[in-house]
C-alpha cells in the first residue's frame, strides 16, 4: 500500500475529522490504502499508543472547568491536568475541559476511570450478576459477569464512556486525540457532580 498517491485533499479531510498533524494523516492513509475509516483508526491506536508513552510523566499545570445545566438543577468541576502552563491555555484544551464538564452533568459517572472505583462497589456488581445467572455451569457465569462488568464500566467510569456528542468515540479517545496533538500528558484528576434531587 505504499505506493498509492495521497492526494492533498484527502490528507485535509483526515485532519478535519481527527486534528491529527499533516505527517500523521499522509501516513495513516498511505498504511491504509487511502481509506479514510481505516485511517481515523490507525490514528486512534496511534494516539493510544502515544497516550501510554506520555502516561507517567509529570502534569503540575492544567484548570478547574464548571458547568451548570441550563435549568440550574446540575452543576458540575472537573480538574483537567497537562505538563506546561502554555497547553492549559491552550484553546484546545480549554474546549475539552468544557467538553468533559458537559459530559459528567449528562452522563453522571461515578469515577474518572475503573481503576478509581471502590472495590466494594464492583464486588457488589459482581454479587447482583451472579444472582441474575444462577444455575449456569461457573465458566459461563464468570464470562457473563466479565461482560456485564464491561458495560457498568462503560456506564460509569468517565473515561470509558461513549462520548456524549459522538458515541463511537469514548471519552478517553478525546484525551488521547489531545495527547497526540499537543505532544503533552493530559489527565483528568478529579470531578464532581451536584444535582437537585425531589
């Protein structure tokens, strides 16, 4: 696939659906043939990828974003960290912190992530699965259990929640889509969620 032409246009699209630089783009859709699908997703691993390598450096700048739904009934802070003060400013980041704040008022996640989960509060998933499943031969019911845990993962851990706006995307996608254009660790450190209740 390395000898097919990469027209200039196609590279612009491929940035205009993922922020990736220009060398990224032309290389992912010269790996993929020119396909642009097979592109944003080679540039997603690619930024997984990039996100892991940037993962235990140090981030000591960042910003506390807010959003309060507009009926004033939920409010959220979320506390985004990076590396340098010039990317807390960034524009970039500053709309992905708003993002995120949107996304705990909507979505209402219990951590950022399911390694922030209390132990206590997985094991009681685990214990209402087992119940539903009862009489099925242990192998089955560990791989049923090791499904459902999948999706309360995905229902309630911030960064493996689909993205509010675009649900082929996860929330930790926009972080590494950010990581790899800024070059940057970005981490969610913290959030919380306040809302009216009857």
């Amino acid at each position: 696939m390395a000898d097919v032409k990469i027209s200039a246009q196609l590279v612009k699209e491929l940035r205009d659906k993922t922020a990736a630089g220009i060398m990224e783009c032309k290389e992912a859709l010269t790996e993929t043939g020119g396909d642009i699908e097979k592109a944003i997703e080679c540039l997603r691993k690619k930024g997984i990828k990039t996100a892991e390598r940037k993962g235990a450096r140090e981030t000591s700048q960042g910003a506390i974003g807010s959003y309060i739904h507009m009926n004033g009934t939920i409010g959220t802070m979320v506390e985004l960290r990076c590396e340098t003060d010039f990317v807390a400013r960034n524009s970039e980041f500053q709309d992905l912190l708003k993002e995120l704040c949107m996304q705990v008022a909507a979505a209402a996640p219990l951590s950022v992530s399911r390694e922030d989960l209390a132990e206590e509060v997985v094991e009681k998933e685990k214990e209402i699965y087992r119940a539903q499943i009862e009489g099925k031969p242990e192998h089955v019911v560990e791989k049923i259990i090791e499904g459902k845990l999948q999706k309360f993962y995905e229902e309630k851990c911030l960064l493996d929640q689909p993205y509010i706006r675009d649900d082929s995307k996860k929330v930790k996608d926009l972080l590494n889509e950010l990581i790899t254009k800024t070059k940057e660790n970005i981490v969610v450190r913290r959030f919380c969620r306040y809302a009216l209740t009857d």
